[in-house]
C-alpha cells in the first residue's frame, strides 16, 4: 500500500491563474519521491492536493487505486503522516507529543521512535526522563528538533505515506544530516514519503521531480539530474 498516482492534474486556487498543469506522476509503494523547484513552483500545492486539502481541479489524484474524491478527507488523512514546516508543539512533554495520534503506544515504543528520528539522545538528556516541558516554561525547540518531533509522532504512526514539506525552512548542515537520516529510517519501514523542496535532503529518493511554474520540467534520479548539466 501507499501507491500515488497524478492524472494529469491541474489545480487552480482562482478562476484565471492556474497553479499546477499536466502533473502526471506514478510512486510506487514504500519509494520517495522529491519534489523540487524554485519558491512558488506549486510544491506545497502537491502536497496539499494529496493531503485533500484541496480537490484536483481536473485530472485525478489516487492512493492504491483510490481517487481521493471518493474517499472521505479523515480517512486520506488518516493514511498520511503530514510534517508541516513549521510543527506546533502541544505545550506537553516531547514524550506526549511524539505519542498523541497513538495513546496505545508503550514508553518502549516511544523511545524507539525517538531513537529512530534522531532525537533520542535528545530525550534521554532532559532532567527527570520526559518529565520536561516544552515551550513557554521549558525547552526551546529549534525548528528541526521540532520536525524530528513530529517525524517521531509518524514513525509510531506508521502510516503507507509521509509528506515533508520542508518549503522555504533554511536547515543547517547538520540539522539537514540529521533529518536525512531520520528519513532513510522511515524510508526502511516500507513507508512512501513526498518530500517537497531542498535538493540536498533528498540523494536518496528514487524519483526526483523539477518542477516550474506549475509544469513538471525535468524528472530523474539525483545522478541523471546531475549528469544533464
Ligand atoms: P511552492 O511550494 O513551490 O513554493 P506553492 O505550492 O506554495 O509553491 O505555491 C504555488 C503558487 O500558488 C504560488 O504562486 C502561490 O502564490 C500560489 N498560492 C499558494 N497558496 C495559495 C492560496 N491559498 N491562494 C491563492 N494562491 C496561492
Ligand atoms: P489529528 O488531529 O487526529 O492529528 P488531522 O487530520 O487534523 O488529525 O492531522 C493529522 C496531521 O496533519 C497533524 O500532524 C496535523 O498537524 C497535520 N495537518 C492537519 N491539517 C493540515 C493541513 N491543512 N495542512 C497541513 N497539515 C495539516
């Protein structure tokens, strides 16, 4: 499970600029396909579209054979971990906030995921285990310990397909090193992932997409994108 597939999309957000035109691509189960391309390209708009925030406005957009306007926007989303760019924290312990989406979930389990996002150490190092705050009172989360959070709460999840949007977030080196390496371990667990922008994240992907303007411009792998120019 996790197959997506774009008919031939398009998508406009108002009647006279169309946004994305002719998207057509197929990612089989448990692969990763990057979406990149310069800012206002459409690739949050993608991202958007599979996550049925918005419908397609032609063309069809399926999960598994599913065309998403067939199917209810709770059970598109249950299907879908999101990480958004910018992760909102519950003002609660990191442990809570990696388990909400699993109540069920052992602290065992917890801690794996933790360990599996790149945040274990992280964790381990807060006084008194998880018992630490977050936000206002507590730790100071930088943006990528936050999407490492949030890319915990999914790995617990386990759901056919995750979604990065890492849109216009400006990572460092190493925070960059990291969330690469929390992805290849989510990548491990058969999941699908979408990542949508930066180039350098994405070595790994079995399918990167260029995209401009709303048009798919190129597509490839890393080393037959680099070997055109
Ligand atoms: P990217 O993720 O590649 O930066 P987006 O998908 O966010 O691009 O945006 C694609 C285009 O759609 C841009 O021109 C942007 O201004 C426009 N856009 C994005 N969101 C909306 C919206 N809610 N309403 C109208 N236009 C939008
Ligand atoms: P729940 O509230 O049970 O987590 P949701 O479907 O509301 O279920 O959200 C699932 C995940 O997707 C959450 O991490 C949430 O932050 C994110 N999410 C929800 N709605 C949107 C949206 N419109 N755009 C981006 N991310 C979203």
């Amino acid at each position: 499970t996790g197959v997506i597939r774009f008919e031939d999309v398009a998508f406009h957000y108002d009647h006279d600029r169309p946004i994305l035109r002719g998207i057509s691509f197929e990612v089989p189960a448990g692969a990763t396909v990057a979406i990149v391309g310069p800012s206002g390209a459409g690739k949050s708009t993608i991202s958007r579209l599979l996550f049925r925030f918005y419908d397609a406005t032609s063309g069809r957009v399926t999960i598994d054979g599913q065309d998403l306007r067939d199917v209810t926007q709770a059970s598109v989303r249950a299907a879908i971990g999101m990480v958004p760019q910018d992760t909102v924290l519950f003002n609660e312990t990191i442990a809570y906030n990696i388990r909400y989406g699993r109540p069920d979930a052992s602290d065992e389990e917890v801690r794996e995921a933790a360990r599996m996002a790149q945040i274990g150490d992280f964790i381990a190092s807060l006084p008194k285990g998880f018992d630490t705050e977050v936000g206002e009172r507590g730790l100071k989360l930088s943006g990528g310990e936050k999407q490492r959070v949030a890319i915990a709460r999914t790995i617990l999840k386990a759901p056919p397909i995750l979604i990065l949007d890492e849109a216009t977030s400006a990572l460092d080196t190493h925070t960059e090193r990291e969330i690469q390496s929390a992805l290849d371990q989510v990548s491990r667990n058969r999941t699908t992932l979408v990542i949508a922008h930066r180039l350098s994240t994405v070595v790994n992907a079995r399918i990167i997409l260029v995209l401009e303007k709303g048009r798919i411009v190129e597509r490839g792998t890393h080393a037959e994108l680099l070997a055109m120019d």
